[in-house]
C-alpha cells in the first residue's frame, strides 16, 4: 500500500482528524439563527436552511457555518461529489438535484479555486445518469474553463491502508479526491434497501474503487471504516425532495416527499444524524451513523451539536 502517498494526501487535504481548517471548539446544544455572527465554527455545528429556492438556500447553510472562504482558498483544486450514480431526473430524488450542485460549484469559483472538479462513480451507466439527472447540464451551464464534469477513470485509482479500519482495513480510493485541496460531499438524502438511509458518509462509496459489492457484507462498520479516511472539508446534505421508499433507485414521483432543506457542516455524524430525523428516524437508528459515532467521527446526540436554523 502507497503510504507514501497517503501521507503526502493527508499533508494537502485538512482530513477532520488533521489539520481542520475550522475550530474545533465544541458548541453545546441549542439553535441559532442564520446570520449571528459566531466567533468560531465547530466542527459538530450544522445549519438547517430552509426555502423554495435551491439555490438562495443551498448558499445560506454554507454562509451560516461561516462561508465557503473558510473552505477555500484562492487557487486551490476543490472536488465535489455528489450523488450521480442513477438514470433518473431531478424530481424523483434519486440524485443530488443539479441547482444544488450549481450553486456550491459557482461559490468555490467565486472563492477563487483553480480548479473544480465534479463527479462520482456511478451505478447506472455514466453517460446516461450525467444527463438525466440534469447534473452536467448545471455544471457546463455555468461555462468556465475552471469547471469540469469529469468521468471516472478506473485507473486513477490507488490501494491505501484504511489504519482505524476495523472491517475494513484496505480498499482502493480515487487519485483525484486524494489529490484535491478540498473536498466537498454533497449527498442527497434518501432510503437505501441495504443501509436504511443513504446520506453523507454513504455518499463517500462514489470515491471508491473495486468490487463494491463487497462492501455490502458488515456494510455499516465498512462504511465507518471509509469514512474514517475520507474525511470532507464540507458536508452539504440535499433534503430539497427526499426519497421516503424505493431507494436507492427509486422512480416513482409517489415516493417523493419535498422538504426545501439543506444542511450544512463538517461533521458527518452530526450532519448524518439530523438527516435521519428528516424520515422520522435517529442517528442511533442507522448502523452505519452509529458506528461511525463509536469510532470517534462525529457527534450523533443533536442535544450536543449547535444547529442554526434558518
């Protein structure tokens, strides 16, 4: 395994066990509204914004944690990653719907990144879940040269050792994520047939490689064990139309409940754990959150995390 390579990754990357670029200074419980000035942001604070505009919301979850300035730097590569993996379009909630996409790539150009780069490994065939899910369209509208919707390259990527794995202990991990100044992860939240919910920390199996059918024996350690890696800079959960039943795939409108929200942070867990609450359900609920809260990645009692609402 390629440790030298990790580590020189881990050296670029502000991974949450790292180097953060917030404060990690705990909050304890409560909600504020958006716009109160805070002297630090921790990484177990979230924002909850909610309205009709994707975009307008999708931009105030993240000036609500302190803005994407705190995220990015000029000239830096930013990777986002949302969920692209199905053939379906933007109103069956299937996929990260593509303005909430639009809005995070134009902010981290607006922030100055050099490069942006968006993408994921799909399920359904790449070409196709691109178009359909009305993603590229978003993303190429935007028209500049910074920006590129990119289709993964099964030979970008790299075995590494996974050293708090527990089931998990090597897998292979995509170059362009490893290599990225930031990453940022933007999930749609939805029901998974396997898993209960797929939302952030689910999102992650998109930056890997192999058989990841695989993954799906003690699939809830495994996807702690992925998460304990992969840490992004920032987490901003789509729950604009999430999809109650019929996950991952769906394809029913039926199966659609709109909630305008998207939320915000650094912390899985915690982003993960509200998230549930939006399908009646609790962090501790899902096996996957609630190994991932054993493992020391985040908080999963929301009495314990500073929501800003908005």
């Amino acid at each position: 395994m390629d440790f030298d390579f990790l580590n020189k990754a881990i050296g670029r990357r502000s991974f949450i066990g790292g180097s953060l670029k917030l404060s990690t200074a705990a909050f304890v419980g409560g909600i504020l509204p958006v716009g109160s000035v805070l002297s630090f942001v921790s990484k177990s604070t979230i924002s909850v914004v909610k309205g009709q505009n994707k975009k307008n919301i999708t931009i105030d979850a993240v000036d609500a944690i302190g803005g994407i300035g705190r995220f990015i730097k000029g000239g830096e590569r930013v990777v986002v990653k949302p969920n692209i993996g199905w053939d379906r379009t933007p109103e069956l909630g299937a996929n990260t719907h593509p303005d909430v996409v639009k809005a995070i790539v134009e902010m981290c150009l607006d922030a100055g990144a050099k490069e942006v780069s968006v993408f994921d490994r799909t399920c359904h065939d790449a070409r196709r879940t691109y178009e359909s899910s009305g993603i590229r369209a978003a993303v190429e509208g935007i028209k500049d040269p910074r920006v590129r919707v990119k289709y993964v390259d099964d030979k970008r990527f790299i075995g590494l050792n996974i050293p708090k794995g527990k089931k998990l202990t090597t897998w292979e991990f995509y170059k362009d994520v490893l290599d990225a100044d930031t990453l940022i992860n933007v999930p749609v939240a939805k029901t998974h047939g396997t898993t209960t919910l797929t939302l952030s920390m689910k999102n992650l199996m998109g930056v890997i490689g192999g058989n990841r059918s695989t993954i799906h024996w003690s699939i809830d350690q495994k996807l702690a064990d992925i998460s304990s890696l992969i840490r992004p800079d920032l987490i901003v959960l789509d729950a604009t139309r999430i999809m109650v039943k019929g996950g991952p795939t769906g394809g029913s409108i039926n199966n659609v409940v709109v909630k305008n929200t998207v939320v915000a942070g650094t912390d899985p867990v915690a982003v993960d754990s509200y998230g549930a609450t939006l399908f009646g359900m609790k962090g501790r609920d899902i096996g996957h959150i609630a190994s991932a809260y054993e493992m020391g990645l985040g908080e999963i009692d929301l009495s314990n995390v500073k929501i800003i609402s908005g």
